[in-house]
C-alpha cells in the first residue's frame, strides 16, 4: 500500500523514520483513525478537528489546514483504492525528531506526519440476530487523566485491551475509582435502560469519539429515541438491558456479555438495531 511521510508517497514498507523522533521515544504525538467506505468517510472533518484541538493542547506546530488534511486522505485513500472497499486512514503527527534526547518540546524542530491505509470489516448489517456480538470483562481504569487528548502513548489503553484480550474478551470496560463508567479501551460506551439512552460525560476521563458523537447527534435529530449523557455507575452497567461500545472501526458495536454474565436477557437489544438503522442512514452526512 501507498503511505505518506513528510510530504512524500512511498509503498508503506518503505517508510523510515528517525529512532531519536519523540513519537517512538515518548510517545509525544497525536493520532487519528477515520473510516471510509467505498471512498466516502465518516466524520472526517470531526476527526481532523479533533486531531488539530489535539496538536494544539501539546503545542505540535503543524501548520496544516483542515482543508490540506482533507486534501491529503482523500487523495491518500484514491491512491489506495486498490486495496479494497473498506479502508481505515491512520494519521500520526509526531513532535518529530531533535538531535538528542531530552525531555523539553524542542524549538525548530519539524513535526513528522505519517499516513496509512489499512483494510477495515464490511458495516454489520442492521439485524439483531445476525450482528457480531461482543464480550468485555470489567476492570478499573488506571491510565492517565487526559484521555481527551488522542496520544500516540497508548500503554495504558494497550495493557488495558489486553487484560480483556487474555482472558478471551473482546474488549476490557473501564470504571473509574468511584465506580463509575468511563470507556473502553479503544471505545466509547453507551447503556440502554427502560428504553432510555445513556453515555457518559464528555470530559477528561474519556476519547471525544467522533462515533459517540455522530451517534448522538443522529439521535438527536431523528428524535424518536431518548438519549443522556451523565455520569453512569457501574451498577447501572450491571444492569443494564443494553451495552454498547462505539468506534470508527466498530461503528455501534452490541455487547451481550459482561465478565461472563448476560447482558439484559443476552440478545443484541432493539434499541441496538433502532440506533444503528438511524446512525447507518446519516452517517455519510457526518
Ligand atoms: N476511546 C478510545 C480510548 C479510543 O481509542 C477510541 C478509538 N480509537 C474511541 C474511544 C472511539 O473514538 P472514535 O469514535 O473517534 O473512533
């Protein structure tokens, strides 16, 4: 596949860059993962926005627009078309790298940007009893407290996934030292209760998904179905009739398992299959 550094097109093995850049030795970068369908993204305005907010909470200088970073995946994708239907553009912007290491953000020093195409899972079809079922095991969430901020440094969400991974889950869902829901490890979560929608608050325990957004947001302007955010205990997840986890791989994924007991009667809900037909038929619009 055809990947971009630092203005360059290469065949994605060919790409190399320098052991002192801060990205691999700190882990000082900023990333992004959008979706594209048939050449049509999901949110990539959200998630370019999103990754400029980021850059800019770190102080990376990167002076692209949101229109050159639009210019620059959709060309990246067109480029990659071969590759498949389903593509998944990673972006990485790097504080780049300095002559030493050394912990101050360097003056001069030029980000490195990095781009690749991956081949992501076909949509899951709008059907309750035909979509991939998740299972999650439930474990305190011990990363750092910016996880509104999408780090390259991922060791605490990579130790998190595999907890979940190792034994047999698919994903490990977090709480906080109150007990109250945070996130996945690489999703954002949502409950359903009574009929009623839930996710947590958009704050500093948690990735501002663009999924979560886009699904709020459709919801909101279909209007035939309740949804909050507030704060969730992990009771309430405990007892939920739904469990949801979103991403831009995932979409709004059904979890049917918690730390091995059913969720709500352990069949993917029809709030599920409402939400997802709502989220399925404006998501392009995002
Ligand atoms: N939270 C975390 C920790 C994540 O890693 C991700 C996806 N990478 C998400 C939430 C979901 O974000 P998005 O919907 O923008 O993919």
């Amino acid at each position: 596949s055809i990947s971009f550094l630092n203005g360059d097109y290469m065949p994605l093995e060919e790409a190399r860059i320098s052991p002192l850049d801060r990205g691999f030795l700190f882990g000082d970068g900023i990333y992004e993962v959008i979706p594209y369908y048939k050449g049509k993204s999901v949110g990539l305005m959200p998630h370019i926005e999103r990754m400029i907010n980021g850059l800019a909470a770190i102080e990376i200088k990167c002076t692209k627009t949101a229109d050159e970073w639009k210019e620059l995946l959709d060309d990246l994708v067109a480029r990659n078309e071969s590759m498949g239907d389903n593509l998944g553009v990673y972006v990485h912007v790097s504080r780049g790298a300095d002559v030493k290491r050394y912990h101050p953000y360097p003056e001069g020093v030029e980000p490195t940007v990095f781009c690749f195409c991956f081949n992501i899972k076909d949509p899951e079809p709008v059907d309750r009893t035909k979509v991939t079922q998740y299972s999650l095991v439930s474990t305190e969430d011990l990363r750092w407290q910016r996880c509104h901020i999408k780090s390259t440094a991922l060791l605490g969400n990579v130790i998190h996934f595999q907890e979940g991974y190792s034994s047999g889950a698919d994903e490990a869902l977090l709480y906080n030292a109150n007990g109250e829901l945070t996130e996945g490890s690489s999703c954002n979560a949502f409950i359903v209760k009574d009929g009623i929608i839930a996710t947590p608050i958009q704050d500093n325990q948690i990735l501002p998904g663009i999924t979560r957004r886009i699904i709020l947001d459709s919801l909101k302007a279909d209007g035939s179905l309740q949804v909050e955010e507030r704060t969730i205990t992990m009771d309430e997840v405990r007892d939920a009739d739904e469990i949801w986890i979103t991403s831009s791989s995932k979409e709004i994924a059904p979890v049917t398992k918690l730390d091995g007991k059913p969720v709500g009667d352990g069949s993917v809900g029809e709030i599920w299959e409402k939400a997802f037909a709502i989220y399925t038929a404006s998501k392009y619009d995002f």
